[in-house]
C-alpha cells in the first residue's frame, strides 16, 4: 500500500475525492499526511475528520523557495511518504522537492494542458472562448504545469455557461480523474516515456471508435 502525501491550499475537495477513493478501496494506498501552507485552509479539517496527520508550513515565514520547500520534504520524509500529491497547492514546487521524490509528484491542473497553464486555468479557458476544456492530471517538473500527462478530462463550454458554471463542470470530472490516476500509480501501471505516460492493462478499442468529439455537436 502507498504513502500518500497531499499538499493543499484551500477547500481541499480533491483531497476529499482521494480520502473517499482510498477509504472506499479503489486506490491501494493511505493518505498519511496532509499539508498546507494557508492554515485557515479547510482541507484541515477535512483530514483531521478523517483522522488524518496534518502540518502548516506557511509560505510567508521563508524567504526562500528551497528552504520553504526543504521543510515539507522533512515533513513528508518523516511520514514516510512515497507519493506526493498536489491537490489544488498554489505553490511551484523547486528541485528541492522534485530531487527528493523523483517522478513522485502529481497534479491537477483546470485546463486541458499545455493550454492554459498558471492561475485560473478555467477562467483562461473561458475568456479565451474554447468549445472544450477540462483537466489534467500530470507529473510535475520543474515547469509550471509541464510535466508528462497522466490523464484529462474534456467537457463542453455552453453557450449559456458563466465562468462558474464550467468551473463546477471541470471540478467534477477533476473529483474523478484523480483519484483514478493516483490509483494507476499506486497499481504501479504508470511509465514514463519522455513526454508520453503509458498505462498498462488499458483496452482503448471503445476510445479508438470515439474518434470525434465536438461541441456544438455534429447533425
């Protein structure tokens, strides 16, 4: 079973996503740790609801990037943690952490990336006008949302859609592709392959025939 480490920020509603999936057994692993760098963040009280070891490491008291970071990998070490999960931590992680779990750290980005990295992804997506977004989930590097991709999600931006509506339409396909693609990895399907991230044991002969996806869709 995986040590599970999850880094957060705020309402930490994927972190509720990945408890229930490991709680539920549909990932062979245990969240061992959850931290945060907001300490008002209420994913802290959602870990701690689930008896769940909780840390602050709050940003603002280092002044540099790798001593913030060298922190929460002491504290991840000392959980013995194995995979660390970013799930909605707005903070770019260094090489002080990358270094230290080498192709051990995934994230959800709100955006079908490599569009629309940074902040507000869905937002981005909105202003810009796309008939489809969504999310990814990636491994992360030292680019800011770069990493080989795991796994996305698309769904249709509507004509009558607000920026919340399609924010809650991502949220909700985020709330599913990640806890799967932390299962993968725990399952030990996942390698990588320069850019590509290949899954073993994945019948793709239904995506094969879903060759066209389009919004509006086709007469």
């Amino acid at each position: 079973m995986t040590r599970i480490g999850v880094l957060i920020s705020g309402s930490g509603s994927n972190l509720q996503s990945i408890m229930d999936a490991a709680q539920a057994g549909r990932i062979d692993g245990e969240v061992v740790v959850v931290i945060s760098n907001e300490a008002e963040a209420y994913g802290l009280i959602r870990a701690a609801e689930c008896n769940i070891k909780t840390a602050v490491v709050k940003h603002t008291e280092y002044s540099e990037r790798r001593d913030f970071d060298a922190k929460l990998v002491r504290i991840l070490q000392e959980n013995r943690v194995e995979l660390v999960v970013l799930a909605g931590f707005m903070r770019v992680v260094s090489s002080t952490l990358l270094d230290a779990f080498p192709e051990r750290v995934i994230n959800i980005h709100p955006a079908l990336l490599p569009s629309f990295p940074g902040t507000d992804g869905q937002a981005q997506a909105f202003n810009y006008g796309v008939k489809l977004a969504g999310c990814t989930v990636h491994f992360v590097d030292e680019k800011v949302d770069h990493g080989p991709i795991i796994i996305q999600a698309a769904v249709p931006v509507l004509s009558k859609d607000s920026k919340d509506d399609l924010k809650s339409r991502i949220l909700s396909c985020e709330h599913k592709i990640f806890p799967h693609a932390i299962a993968l990895y725990c399952a030990g399907r996942l390698r990588i392959k320069g850019r590509r991230v290949l899954i073993e044991g994945v019948d793709e002969s239904l995506l094969a025939e879903q060759s066209l996806i389009s919004c509006p869709g086709l007469d």
